[in-house]
C-alpha cells in the first residue's frame, strides 16, 4: 500500500512544486513529512514491516524512492533507510537494481539519481570502516521510537535493535482486521 499511496503522495507533491517553480509546496508540511516516514519507522527487520490492517507485512518496497524522499525533503533518516534496504550485509553487496514494475516516472527518477545513490551506499560502508555490520545499525540510528495519534500506532525501538510495534483502537473501526 505505501509505496503506491504514501510513495505517490509524494512524487505527486514533487511535480506539483516542479511544475509551479515552488510556488505550491506540501513537502514542507508536518503531516507529509509523517507519512513519508512512517515507512522507516514501522520497518522491523529483514523486509518485516508492522502490518495491522490488510497490507502486507513482507516487502522491502522501492529502497530508491525512500532515498529520494530522504534527499528532496532533507529528511536523513529516509536517506539512510534507502541505503539500508539496498544493502545485503550477507552477501556484502548492494543492490543496484532498478524496478521495471512500476511506472515510468519513478524509473527515471531512479535513474536521475543513479550515481549519486551508488556514492551515498559507498560513503555509508567507508563511515563504518567497511563493516556491514556496523554500517546497517549506523543507517538505522535516526530511526527513533514514534506515536501516531491519529491512527494510535506506536513504534518502539532501542538502540541495541529491541522493537515494537503496538496499536491502540477498537474492533469497530474502519479498516480494522482484529489484528
């Protein structure tokens, strides 16, 4: 769901600055910017994200929209989960990929970002003195415990890599599963 509704949201909200020359600009608004990362701060760990309605719960999405957004909207943490989900500390590789399931705009946003994402994955493993280890839970240090009110969603993390993911509500309300 997010990377087509939450994702859009943005691209959408990208285009309409681009095509106005900033004259119409929601980027800097405090609820886009809560969507934007609400990616980031439900991601559990290896592709698990806190699902409490019907959107899945595995799915690493589109690591380069994440980067994008981190980018555009000056919001490191996003920047750094782009990386995060690019990276397989394994196989001590990144990912390099581009999509071709989705649209031609977020193809060629891709692309237009291409060099500059490979440097940021590069820099991310020098700043760990090439440790993957250590480079993914650096990427991950601005991901912090967070309250959404609106939709009673708590995310809870600590530092050595604890997370929860709880939700507040009733069973009668609008999209709930019981879950």
């Amino acid at each position: 769901y997010w990377n087509m509704a939450g994702g859009k949201v943005f691209e959408y909200a990208k285009l309409m600055y681009e095509c106005t020359g900033g004259k119409m600009n929601i980027l800097e608004d405090e609820q886009v910017r809560r969507i934007m990362e609400w990616k980031s701060k439900n991601y559990v760990t290896d592709g698990y994200i806190v699902a409490f309605g019907d959107g899945e719960a595995h799915g690493n999405g589109d690591y380069r929209l994440y980067y994008r957004i981190g980018q555009t909207m000056n919001m490191p943490e996003m920047t750094d989960f782009g990386i995060s989900m690019s990276a397989d500390p394994v196989k001590q590789k990144f990912s390099n990929k581009i999509s071709a399931k989705t649209d031609i705009y977020r193809c060629l946003e891709s692309l237009r970002y291409q060099k500059d994402f490979e440097v940021a994955q590069q820099n991310a493993l020098q700043n760990a003195g090439g440790d993957w280890n250590k480079m993914m839970l650096q990427l991950r240090e601005k991901a912090t415990s967070f309250w959404y009110p609106e939709t009673e969603h708590a995310y809870l993390r600590t530092k050595n890599g604890w997370f929860i993911g709880v939700k507040g509500g009733h069973n009668n309300e609008s999209h709930n599963h019981n879950d």
